[in-house]
C-alpha cells in the first residue's frame, strides 16, 4: 500500500510524477512555473527539485478534480 504524503516530509520529481501520474517533464515544468511549488537542493548545475509533502497535499486539494462531486477548480480559475 502506498504511503500517504503527509507519511514523508519531501518527495523527488520522480515520486511527485509517480503518485500524479505524470511524465516527470511535465511535473519539472510544473515546478519550475511555479504551477506545483517546490524548492531545488544542491549546488549551481547539480540541483534537484522536492516537494514538501504538505505543499503537495495542498496543491493537490486545491488542483485535482473530485470525482465525487463539484467541478475541476482549475476549470473555474480559467473562466474569470
């Protein structure tokens, strides 16, 4: 069984990507438009991207559709 996010303090792009099911460009992407928020560790040239798992909750709160009810909230920003 998976571990939930707020089990482990920060996640790598690869897991981010994984538990989104996305393709790791995308979540780079993401994080570097600051679209998921996250911070580079490492030195100039050498860096690598985590996500605090209670940002990831958040965003994911905030971002993905519930399939239970109620609209994509993304959906209702790009209305405005």
């Amino acid at each position: 069984m998976p571990m939930p996010a707020s089990a482990k303090l920060f996640f790598t792009l690869q897991q981010v990507a994984d538990l989104l099911s996305l393709h790791p460009k995308t979540v780079a992407r993401y994080f570097a438009i600051g679209e998921i928020p996250a911070i580079k560790v490492g030195g100039p040239g050498n860096h690598e991207w985590r996500v605090r798992s209670d940002w990831l909750d958040k965003w994911a709160r905030d971002n993905l559709y519930d399939p239970r009810g109620g609209a994509d909230k993304r959906s209702n920003r790009r209305r405005r």
